[in-house]
C-alpha cells in the first residue's frame, strides 16, 4: 500500500475522532473492538488484486519496538519481524512467550534501504 493512502486512511481516523462530517465513501465502521475503513480501490482509483497485495506483504518486514524495564533501568529492544511473522509476534506477548509494552510497529522494505 503506498503511503498517501495510509496518511489518508489516518486522515479519516482523524476526522471521525474529532467528529467533523466524513463523506459516505470514508465511513469509519466498527467491529470487533476497533475502527476500520474498507478501502476498494488503491490510490489510482484501480480495484485490489489480492495476488499483487499478497505478493507485496512479503516484501514487507517490521521493527517492532519493546520495552522492558529491568531492575530500575528502561530498555527499548527492537526485533526484525518478517511479515509472515508479525501475527506470531505478536501472539506470543498474549502468551506471554514474550513480555514488555509494545512501543511502536514501523514496516519497512529491505531492498528499500541505501
């Protein structure tokens, strides 16, 4: 997904959160605990090909930023999650394999970096 639909997607959250009027096509819905906005169609106004989306999320790779605290001192680790594994990741903090406060999620692509 490219950025300007992520930040529009945040903009949306935005509005609906400071309950300015939000056109139909941006309804915030809600479900299972969470806010969501379904999207059709990417940026250029094209349908999405679960192919292409499938391939794209294993590109995907995620720096997940944890804190932990220990014996007094903040600590800040930060893991390399593939995509195929950001559910497991996350899973094992509510098995509590792993522990700590979940500070930030950031995706990046490898082949992006200079």
């Amino acid at each position: 997904m490219s950025d300007d639909i992520n930040q529009k997607v945040i903009n949306i959250f935005s509005r609906h959160n400071k309950s300015l009027p939000v056109p139909d096509s941006e309804k915030v819905k809600y479900y299972a605990g969470f806010n969501y906005v379904k999207l059709s169609r990417d940026g250029n106004g094209n349908k999405f090909n679960a192919e292409h989306l499938v391939k794209y999320s294993k590109t995907c790779r995620y720096i997940v930023r944890v804190m932990r605290e220990n014996n007094g001192e903040t600590f800040l680790y930060n893991y390399d999650v593939p995509s195929d594994d950001l559910y497991r990741f996350l899973k094992s903090f509510e098995e509590n394999t792993l522990d700590g406060t979940i500070i930030e999620i950031e995706k990046y692509h490898p082949e992006d970096l200079a």
